[in-house]
C-alpha cells in the first residue's frame, strides 16, 4: 500500500511517543501494530462524519489532540480539533492553504513575491488571462496536490489542450473547481520544511527538487542538505508566506522557485511535505518532523534541535515509456548508505505516464534513498543506485497513447 510506503514512518514516529488512535478510510493492514483505537470512515473528508467518529472517540479517550499528514483532511481535521477544544491552526487558514488562489491573494496583499496569478472556469478566460500574463504559463486546478493537472503552456496554441489537462483535476477537487492560470517561474525550484509553534516559525530545512522535463511537472528527486547555503536566503520569504496564510501551529511544506536569485512563491502546503521528504530531513539533521508535528498538535512546544549534519537524496524511479512492466529489481549487496529501496508496482503492472494521460500513481515505479556527508555525494549514489536497479517495461502500442492527457 503507497500510504505504508510514504507515510508509515510518521505513524512510527508518534506511535514511540504517544498512544495512538486512528480515523481511517480502510480496514488498517500494515498500521495495525501501532493505534489502540480504530474508527474506519467511507470518507474521512466528509465533514460531519469525521466529526462523529472523533466524538466518539474523545468518549473513549482522553484526546490531547488531533493532526494530518494527508492533503485532502486539513480542513475538516483543523475543523475538527477546534470543536473537540484542542490546539489547531484556524480552519480558515488551512482552507486557505488549500485554495491556490486565496494563497495567491495573501501573498499579493501581505508583499510576499509570487506568481502573477489568475482564477479562471472557462477557456475563453484562460486565453483573456494569458494575453495579460504572457507566455510561457503554468496552468493548475486551484485545490488540487501532487503536480495532479499542473501544465505549461509556450504559446496560444498549447493553451486550448493544456486548460483542458488542468480543467479536468480541478473538477476533483474540494475546496475549488476553478483553474489557475499563472506566470511561470523559471528558476530552481526547492521546498522550505518549516515549524510553527504558537506564532513563532522555525526554518528546518531547504529540500533542492528535480523535475521533470516541460510540459509537465512531476518531481523526480529531491535531496537535503543540513548545512544547504540557500537557508538564509529562503527563510524570510518561508516565515512572510507562512504568516500571511495565518498559520500559527504546525509543520508546513513551503515550495519556491529562485528566480534571478531571489525566492518567489510557488506554494504552501500546511502539513509535512511529502515523498518521504520528511524522512530524508531526520537523515540530514536528525529532527523529526513528524514527531514535532503531533507534539504541536498536542500543545507541546517541538524538539527542533539538530542532532546531526548530512545529506539524503531521494531518486523517484519512473520508466523512459508508458507499457506494461515486464522485470524489475535490484542488483548485488545493498550498500551501506543505501537507506531503503521501494518497488510500488511488480511485473505485469501497467505504467502510464503523464504524456499518456497518466499520473505520479500510475506511472511511478517506487524510490530509492541514500545518504552521504554532501549533498553531491548523496545525489551521485542515487545515480549509482539506479544505474544498479533494472527496469524493463514493453512500450504501450502507439494506438493506445494519449496526447496531453485526451485521446490522440
């Protein structure tokens, strides 16, 4: 299961220092070890459901308090923690985070540097928005996550099918349907893992991001550095985004480009980044963030304090060409500073890329992590590591393939 994959070490983290209970979408699996409670939910995003099933256990215990790793439940878990009277960002903060355009307007009104930015529901729009803006444009549903719908377009032409790509994830999503038209940021683009503790934001760390080729974004690698020179730079536009959002208590995943230099606001989400992001900060600095997640959660100021300083890296494995797996697998002794390897598909599976109308799900193959005393050394092992891992995939056949996401 991908949450076992990405997520089981957040649930390990809090497991080892607070009793745990859990509202879940499934029966659990691999999470049984750790909660002593379990109410399993439809849809854990339906708003007055979770609020019974936390009623319900607030009655058979004595709740401290209530947190998130996943994107979809911030709002109805902010929601949820202020009715059970326990510590929480306001919900409007959250619902904020999760509305790309209301980020935008915050960021617009309290001078953090960002994207120029326009909400628009029809193609017409799009194209009146883009004559303002100019080309080349990034387009993205307002409430989505993951880079799910988030598109380039260079010119008037690319724009017709790219609304399209994005217009159809908007219309998944919760919080807004709409689609973000928006300047494209031509820079190198990183994350800033940030703590928020009653007001008072801490910096932790500078994740440095590689992703892919236009005119899609997935993200294919990222690695930290505890000792990366960008902290200084990053650290006041993180702690102004943060603030103007309203944040006042959590761990937030606060995504940049550098633009001729200077920090310019891609996002911020309000919970711990994700593709193991937080796993690679306790391998650089030793500082959990899960763990400091769930303490804020319960009122209880975070240990933030670096007990080492190192790299990690993180290569998210994808294949050259959408088909179906045919072999995969590692070759030799797994090296000492080869801190995991994770397979999520297995031969037979189908793997769709986002050129082919696919997603980071359907076409990821899995990750490897590896650490080292230097950024560029942890990087190089990663391209060690997969020069080591075997990947043979059968072409999906040409009358199969998508373009842009619609049939060809």
């Amino acid at each position: 299961m991908e949450a076992e994959a990405y997520r089981a070490y957040c649930l390990q983290s809090v497991a080892a220092a607070y009793d745990v209970v859990l509202i879940t979408s499934e029966e659990p699996t691999w999470e049984v070890p750790y909660p002593r409670d379990c109410v399993v939910l439809s849809d854990p995003a339906d708003q007055a459901a979770l609020s019974a099933a936390g009623r319900m256990l607030a009655e058979r215990h004595d709740l401290a308090g209530v947190f998130t790793w996943t994107e979809w439940y911030l709002v109805p878990v902010a929601r949820l923690a202020r009715q059970l009277g326990l510590p929480t960002t306001a919900p409007e903060a959250m619902q904020a985070c999760r509305n790309k355009a209301t980020s935008r307007a915050l960021f617009a009104r309290h001078g953090v540097p960002s994207a120029a930015s326009v909400s628009v529901r029809t193609l017409a729009e799009a194209q009146a928005a883009a004559q303002r803006i100019g080309y080349p444009l990034v387009l993205k549903p307002a409430a989505h996550a993951a880079s799910i719908g988030v598109i380039r377009a260079d010119t008037p032409d690319q724009l017709t099918a790219a609304f399209a790509f994005a217009d159809q994830a908007a219309g998944l999503g919760r919080e807004s349907t709409s689609v973000l038209v928006e300047e494209y940021l031509d820079g190198p683009e990183m994350s800033v893992e940030c703590v928020t503790y009653r007001g008072e934001i801490t910096v932790v760390a500078v994740t440095r991001k590689t992703v892919s080729a236009p005119p899609f974004f997935e993200e294919l690698a990222h690695c930290v550095d505890a000792a990366d020179p960008l902290l200084d730079v990053v650290t006041p536009v993180a702690q102004a985004a943060i603030s103007a959002l309203g944040i006042t208590d959590g761990v937030s995943h606060v995504e940049m480009r550098l633009v001729d230099g200077r920090p310019r606001l891609i996002e911020v989400n309000g919970r711990i980044g994700g593709d193991m992001i937080g796993h690679l900060v306790r391998l650089a600095t030793g500082i959990d963030l899960p763990r400091a997640a769930y303490d804020i959660a319960c009122g209880r100021a975070p240990d933030l304090t670096p007990t080492r300083s190192s790299a990690a890296a993180i290569q998210l494995l994808y294949p050259d060409t959408s088909g179906t797996l045919l072999r995969l697998g590692f070759d030799g002794t797994t090296p000492d500073w080869l801190d995991r390897v994770h397979f999520q598909h297995q031969a037979g599976d189908q793997l769709l890329l986002p050129a082919d109308g696919g997603n980071m799900w359907t076409a990821r193959i899995g990750y490897l992590i590896t650490t080292a005393p230097t950024a560029d050394l942890a990087q190089a092992r990663t391209e060690e590591a997969v020069r080591r891992t075997r990947i043979h995939v059968q072409p999906l056949p040409a009358g199969e393939r998508i373009a842009g996401g619609r049939p060809a």
